[in-house]
C-alpha cells in the first residue's frame, strides 16, 4: 500500500466497519426472523377438588420463542436406539397440530408410568433412560430439547387415607387414584 494518503486509510477503515455493521445487522435480522421452538420436559401432576394429587406426570411443552407463528405437530421422546415414542391417548394430544403464536405454549400430558412401560416394551428393563424431547413443524423441522431421564423402576405411590394393608396396589388413574378422587378441577 505504498503512495497512499492518510484520507485514503480513513476510507478503508470506515467500509470496513460499514461492511461489518452490515453483516452483523444482516445476521442479526435472519436469526430474529427465524422459527425458535424450545422443547421441554416438566415434571407435573392434577389437584382434585378434594385436594387429592394425582400421580406424577410429564408435560411435554412446545413454546414458541420466536416472532414468527409457527404450525407444530405432537411432540414425541427420542429413546437411545433412536426410535419416538408417541403418546396419543395423552392428555393434551388432541390439541396437535396447533398454530403457535409468539410466546404461546401447548403440552400433552403423559403419566410416567405410561412412559416407563412403552420403555420396558421396548427392551428398556431396568435403570434410568435418558430421553430427548422433540416435536416437528408443519414443514418438518424438528426441533429438539434437552435431554430427560425416567427410571423404568417407578413403582406406584402409596393410596392416601388408607392403612398400608388397606392400599391398592394397582397404579392410580389420573381421575380415580384410589377411588377418592371423583371430581377433577379442570
């Protein structure tokens, strides 16, 4: 760069800086455009109008990060050999597909112990399993969450209000568990 002015320096330094600010801006405008969907799994349960619990539930949550609305089918667990686990007789499945707007969410509820016994269908007999969490788009993206542990090994809670000799030894249903609880709150 030999014979030029200092003008000259100042000119390249300013379109350099011009054009970084470009690609920053440019970047900044395509991830802000983009479709975010977080995939979470949340540990949950029903109260009942009686104050009885049911028992443990996962709750699949689709969120829309983004500003974009976006169309997302049911979400589904990953098992380590690679095949989903869906769950169409969950609570909150015939709520799929679903538009999304910003900020809005929709989950399906899946009892674990529904869960820990497709596992166990599936060769998973003891110990934990870590699964992951996903859901598609309406193009068929799929959008993925962290990572989710359940041990297969669940046993049953205990029935409250009863001796120990007096417990079902039957899993509860969400809406019987025992036979105490007959009015859900929705």
């Amino acid at each position: 760069m030999v014979g030029m002015e200092p003008k000259d320096y100042v000119t390249i330094a300013i379109a350099l800086i011009g054009s970084i600010t470009g690609i920053i801006a440019l970047w900044r405008t395509i991830k802000k455009e983009g479709r975010k969907i977080r995939v979470q799994v949340k540990p949950s349960f029903y109260a009942y109008a009686d104050g009885n619990l049911s028992t443990q539930l996962a709750s699949i949550e689709v969120v829309n990060d983004g500003q974009r609305t976006v169309t997302v089918k049911a979400p589904s667990l990953r098992m380590p050999n690679g095949q989903h686990l869906s769950f169409v007789r969950a609570k909150g499945f015939e709520n799929f597909p679903k538009k999304l707007e910003d900020g809005e969410k929709v989950a399906t509820d899946v009892r674990f112990r529904e869960i820990a016994d497709a596992l166990k269908a599936a060769g998973y007999e003891k110990g934990k399993v870590k699964m992951y969490p996903s859901c598609l788009d309406a193009t068929g993206k799929r959008y993925w969450g962290e990572a989710w542990e359940l041990d297969v090994d669940i046993r049953p809670a205990p029935c409250p209000g009863k001796r120990p000799a007096e417990r079902n030894a039957v899993w509860p249903t969400q809406r019987t568990l025992c036979g105490h609880n007959k009015a859900a709150v929705k």
